[in-house]
C-alpha cells in the first residue's frame, strides 16, 4: 500500500511539473518583417464596390475634395476593418523584405501593388473617419501609420513602387494639414507628426535607388533578349505589344549608353528637386538618342522630379501648418 501511494505521489508530482514547465514556455518569435504581415492584411483585404460613382467618391474623400460620408462609405470601412488593423500593426516592425525576384528582371511579380494602394487609400479614409468622429488621437495614429506604410511599400522597388507609396504619402500628408490647420490638433500631436516628418527625406523616398533598379532591371531584359531563341517574342511578353518593324536587340555600345545615362539620372535625384531640374531636363534630351528600346521604357525623367517637388511642397506645407497653428 505504501509502495502503491509513493508511485501515485510520484506520478502527481511529474504531471504537476510538466503542466508548470508547459505554462511557463515561452511563445516562438514573431516575425520582424512586416512585409509578411502586409501579405495577410492584403489576403483579408475586401475589394470596394466597383461602379464608378463610388471609386470617385473613395477618391475624392481620400483627396480632402468632399467630407466624410458615413452613410455612403462606412460600411466599406466595416468590411475591411480587419485588414485595415493588420496593417497598422505591421508598420510598427523594424524590416519590411518584399522578397522581390530582383534576378528576374522586369518579368518579377509586383502582384502585391495594386492592394496596397487599395489597403493606403481606405487607411486615410479610417482616418477621416475617425476624426469625424471626434477620435483625434486614433485618427492622427492611422495617418501616421500611413506614413510608415509609404516607406515600407517603396522599400527596395522601383519607380512604380515610389509612384504608389506617393500617393498614398500625399493622402496621409494633406489629411493631417486640414486637421492642423482647423485645429484639431493639440501640441503633443503636432510635436509628434513633425518628429515623424522631418524624419523623412525632403521629397520622400530614395528616388535615386529607384532609379539604380530600374537600370539594372532594363540590363536584366537586354540580356535576357540576347539569349532568346525568339528575341520577339520576349519582347511582346515583356511589353504587351508586338516588337517593332525594324525591331533589334540593344548591344553593348547601346548598354554602355544606357548605363551612363542614367548614372547621371541617379546622382540628380540626390539633390533637391528645384536643382536637380535643369539636369534631368538636359537628360530627358539625351534619352531619344539611345537605342529605340530605352526610349520605350525609360521614364520620364521630368515627370519623376514633378513627383518629388509634389512630395517636397506637401511636407513643407505641412511643417509650416504644425508650426503656425
């Protein structure tokens, strides 16, 4: 009976460490790339209704064109809030690794893109929404982490990647100058979306590496077209229309060429855009002398600096704003 008592204190014994030890194990790691986290928020992400007339409306409410509509785009916001939060959330991580097939060249897949312009434009509406609301510190968290979404989006992309983390930049910028501006803003908001501001480059991204990948993407190509067995056919896959009549594939002379250009290109773009002006419009000459490919696919270089300028006046003028008022 004794013998019996000791193996059942025994066995009590064991579970009861083995139920401390098991309460006691720490949760694996999460993950500190946000990019993995923006993927479930675009899995949960719930399309906005398609007809014409509310796209314009979700358009001009994110532009600041016409007021928050509760009754017309609240619902939306309630479909998608799930998706909203995730990304919120995931702006805090320190890393974002799109995990891009830079090897690829311009066939990578940039699937991802067109959400996250969707997911930026109803995060500025969660915003506005908000703020109607009377919820100014939650309003002002959502725009702020807009911001940081931009500069998550456009990390390591090229120029479309810039062109869609500026829209959503400028949305999020021109939300929080009409909140300043009417004063809904109390000091330690505004010391807090200064601090966030000026902690951005003046024209906010590096358009500069932008513009290095987007070279080295067009190298990828051209290379790519040299090894074809049908140099045609890649171009048709690669730009969605049959190659030219008189179409060839870049040679080396036409690369070296392409190369300089646009190491010129990159060392405008560190510079501010009013003096970075005259030499991309200098450059933007020079680019209907390189091989008609480049001309097809170059971007327009004086449409870039507009962009920046955009990004450069907006952040000023609501720099400004936080100060006056």
């Amino acid at each position: 009976m004794r013998h019996q008592l000791t193996i059942v204190g025994t066995l009590l014994a064991f579970l009861l460490s083995t139920t401390s030890a098991q309460a006691q194990r720490k949760l694996a790691a999460e993950t500190r790339n946000a990019a993995l986290r923006y993927w479930l928020a675009f899995a949960d992400l719930q399309d906005p209704p398609s007809d014409r007339s509310t796209q314009e409306l979700l358009e001009k409410t994110a532009a600041g064109e016409t007021p928050w509509d509760e009754a017309k785009l609240g619902v939306i916001l309630d479909q998608n809030e799930l998706a909203i939060q995730e990304m919120q959330r995931a702006t805090k991580l320190p890393d974002c690794d799109w995990g891009l097939e830079y090897s690829r060249g311009p066939q990578a897949s940039i699937a991802y893109v067109p959400r996250a312009r969707v997911l930026a434009r109803l995060n500025t509406l969660y915003g506005m929404r908000l703020m109607a609301k009377g919820q100014t510190e939650a309003a002002v968290g959502a725009w702020l982490d807009g911001i940081r979404f931009s500069q998550h989006l456009a990390q390591g992309g090229t120029l479309i990647f810039k062109l869609v983390a500026r829209m959503s930049l400028l949305s999020d910028f021109e939300a929080l100058t009409r909140a300043a501006q009417s004063g809904q803003l109390n000091d330690q908001q505004k010391r807090e979306v200064g601090a966030a501001v000026r902690a951005l480059p003046g024209d906010g991204f590096d358009w500069s590496e932008a513009m290095a990948l987007e070279e080295a993407s067009l190298e990828i190509a051209v290379r790519t077209m040299q090894q074809a067995t049908s140099p045609e056919d890649y171009y048709r896959e690669m730009m969605g229309k049959p190659a030219p009549a008189n179409f060839s594939v870049p040679g080396r002379k036409d690369l070296a060429a392409c190369r300089a250009l646009f190491s010129e290109a990159e060392a405008a773009l560190r510079l501010p855009p009013e003096q970075a002006r005259t030499q991309l419009q200098r450059l933007e000459g020079r680019v209907a002398q390189l091989h008609p490919f480049f001309q097809d696919t170059i971007p327009s270089l004086a449409k870039i600096n507009d962009a920046r300028s955009e990004l450069e006046a907006s952040s000023a003028k609501l720099l400004s704003v936080l100060t006056k008022n």
